[in-house]
C-alpha cells in the first residue's frame, strides 16, 4: 500500500489525538491548584476520579479494537470527539465527586473504546509502506506540541475571563473563569471532531481497509502473531519508563534540591523534549530500519535509568544531570513514538489493526494500575535519593526487558 493520505490527513490527526484527552487529562494537568480548588477535591479525590477511568479504559482496550476493523476510522473518531466535548457540559457545572467519577468512567468510554484503536489505525494507514516511522513519530510528537499550545490557550483565556489577581480572586470568581475555559475546549473538540469527518480521508476506499465483522477466527489470527506478543511486551516496558518520567520534577527538587519555580521548569524542559524528540523521530526513522531503532530507544531508557539509579547524580553535577534528562526522554518518547510504527514490520495485516492494537493495549498500558502506586510506595517508603534511585532501577528493569524483546521482534522480522 502507497502512501495516499493527504498531509491534512495526519494534521488532523494530531489535533484530535490531543483534543480528546484535554477535558479528562490536559486541563487538569495544567490547572491542578485550580480543578482541586474549583471542584472542592483533595489529591487522593482526583487520582480516584483518574482510576475509575482506567478501569474503563482496560475494559475498552480490547472491545473497541475490532471495532475500529468495522467502521470507517474517520467516524468512530469524530464520534468520540463530540461524545468526549459533551461531558463538558457536565464538567462545568462541577459536579459532587461520586458524579465526577462517573464522568471520568465516560471519558474512559468515549477515548479508548471509541478513539484509541481507529487513531492507531488512521496513522498506519497514513504511513502506508514507506513511512510508518514518520507516521508514528509526527504523530505524537504533533500530540505533544498540540497539548502545550492547548495549555497556552487555556491559561490565556483563564487569566482573560479572571480579570484581576489570582491572589484577590475568590471560589466564584475562579469558577466563572475555568467554566469559560471547560466551554472553549469543548468547543474546539466539536470543530475538530467536524474537520474529521468531512476532511479526513484518503484515497483508500474505506471498505479495503474494513471487515464485515470480527470473529473468533479473526481473534485467533492476530493471537497466532508472535509481533503481537512481543508488542506487549515492549509497550509495558516502554510504558514504565513513560510514567516514571511524572518524577523527574520531583527528582530536581528533593535530590538536586532545587525550589519548587526551578523543578517546574525542569518538568516543563521534559515536556518540550516530547514533541522534539517524536518529530525527529518521525523524520529520520524510516531512512533506517525502524526496529533497530526502537531497540536503540530502550537501550538509552537503560543508561538514563542506571545514570540516575548510581548515584552519581548530585547537587553539584547540574550538567550530568541535565543530560540524563535528555537520555531518559530521548529514550522515552522515541519508544513512545515508535512501538505502533512496527506493526507493518512484524506482518499484522491492516484490515485487523483495530483488533491487534485492541490486545496489544490490554497488556501494555497495564501500567496505568501499577506504576503510580509502585513508585509511589519506593518515594513514601524511602523519602530522599534512595526512593528515587529505586524507582530508576524500576526503570533500568523493565528497559532491559523491553530492549530483549526488541531485540527479538529486529532479528526476526529483519531477515530477508
């Protein structure tokens, strides 16, 4: 198959990969004070709020794969949009957590069972023969720029509606403005999810890239598939790595002993590395064998993992440290990008990509229920630079296990 999607195809990719995680994730990211203060929440209330909706999504994973093998990926992912902007409505009348809950147990529904799988699929069909590396990478790191610009905005409309001092503004007044910034991202959701429906298409006749239904053959074909299996394991490895990097901010405060301004700033130096890094990435890949250069991502989540679990890292050396950074995401976002660029390599056939990706996310995203609370036990359990060092040697672990299979999955789908 040729590349015969326009560019505005992946554009629009992008944006809807971002949109559809702004009101469950990107907002509450980025307005954290804000959301805890305007929905009357303690931090344990909105990490429940985030399990609730894992649990869905786990659930989703493998149901709305075969979907996404049924239906046009253009529709399931407008549709999704404009379920997703709908729980807005509800969002900003800011409701009691039991409701809230419930909501991010919809948001589970509408972004995984409807979204995920069709996303996956609309970028290997982007990406045709020649391109699934710059499919992938430009797609997430097109995700992650587009969720920084979404974050300017709203913190620009946020101050616009506040009109005085975060400092003299009270309950209500805070209110008010986050329910302007709730109804303008929804707002751009729905439009986007309009753009998506009438401009995303190729010249691939939709029902080439579709079955009339999923069966248990169709399920027994894409278990058969030693890719899929060794794709399992690489996401939940690369995943570990991806969720570890929530401490790194954390890391700069309790260990290089920076203030809470400059630890946030390494945070937001992490976050700019992302969209770097996937569209680099997405460049360069696919001059080159794409496998190898997944094996070569893990292999520096190991070094940045061994940089920071030795204990080399101190107060005094700020350039070593700065550069294990960059290790670690180089690493971490570049797997990130890659791991759904392979599946062309390792022979699963576009017509069952929805299904594929369905089973391949129930295993690899099962960090989503274990890394928080792993790493949360070895920072609470053993306050300091030993936690942290525990939590990198979390890392090294997995990395090493990722890059085995990796490894596995580049000499046997390389061969000639």
């Amino acid at each position: 198959m040729k590349q015969k999607a326009p560019w505005y195809y992946l554009i629009l990719l992008i944006l809807a990969g971002e949109a559809v995680f702004i009101l469950p994730f990107v907002l509450p990211r980025i307005f954290r004070p804000t959301v805890l203060d305007v929905f009357g929440l303690d931090n344990v209330q909105l990490g429940l709020c985030f399990s609730v909706y894992g649990i869905i999504a786990m659930v989703s994973y493998p149901f709305g794969g075969p979907l996404a093998d049924k239906f046009a990926p253009r529709k399931l992912i407008a549709i999704a949009l404009w379920l997703t902007a709908l729980g807005g409505i509800l969002f900003a009348q800011y409701p009691s957590l039991s409701t809230l809950q419930l909501l991010y147990g919809y948001w589970g529904f509408t972004t995984i069972f409807l979204f995920w799988a069709p996303m996956i699929k609309a970028t290997r069909v982007w990406g045709g023969d020649t391109s699934q590396g710059k499919a992938f990478g430009l797609l997430d790191g097109g995700r992650g720029l587009t969720g920084a610009l979404f974050g300017l905005l709203g913190v620009f409309v946020f101050s616009m509606f506040l009109g005085i001092d975060i400092l003299d503004a009270s309950l209500i007044d805070r209110q008010n403005a986050f329910t302007y910034v709730i109804y303008t991202a929804s707002g751009i959701i729905i439009l986007i999810g309009l753009l998506v429906w009438l401009f995303m298409k190729s010249e691939i006749n939709e029902r080439e890239i579709l079955v009339d239904r999923i069966t248990l053959r169709e399920l027994k074909q894409v278990l058969k598939l030693p890719s899929v299996w060794l794709l399992m394991v690489i996401i939940l490895c690369a995943y570990v790595g991806y969720k570890i990097t929530d401490i790194i901010s954390q890391y700069a405060n309790e260990v290089m002993l920076y203030d809470q301004v400059k630890s946030a700033q390494v945070g937001t130096f992490l976050q700019f590395l992302r969209p770097t890094t996937g569209i680099l990435v997405g460049l360069f890949v696919d001059r080159f064998r794409i496998t190898f250069w997944l094996l070569l991502s893990l292999i520096f989540c190991i070094v940045g993992g061994i940089l920071f679990a030795s204990g080399f890292i101190a107060p005094s050396t700020t350039a070593l440290f700065f550069i294990s950074v960059i290790i670690v995401a180089i690493g971490v976002y570049a797997a990130r990008a890659l791991y759904f660029g392979v599946m062309r390599v390792g022979r699963i056939p576009l017509v069952l990509t929805g299904t594929a990706v369905g089973l391949i996310s129930l295993v690899g995203y099962t960090p989503d229920i274990f890394a928080g609370p792993a790493y949360g036990y070895f920072l609470d359990k053993y306050p300091g630079e030993q936690g942290h060092q525990y939590v990198f040697w979390m890392l090294t672990g997995f990395s090493t296990i990722g890059a085995v299979a990796a490894w596995v999955y580049h000499k046997k789908y390389t061969k000639k």
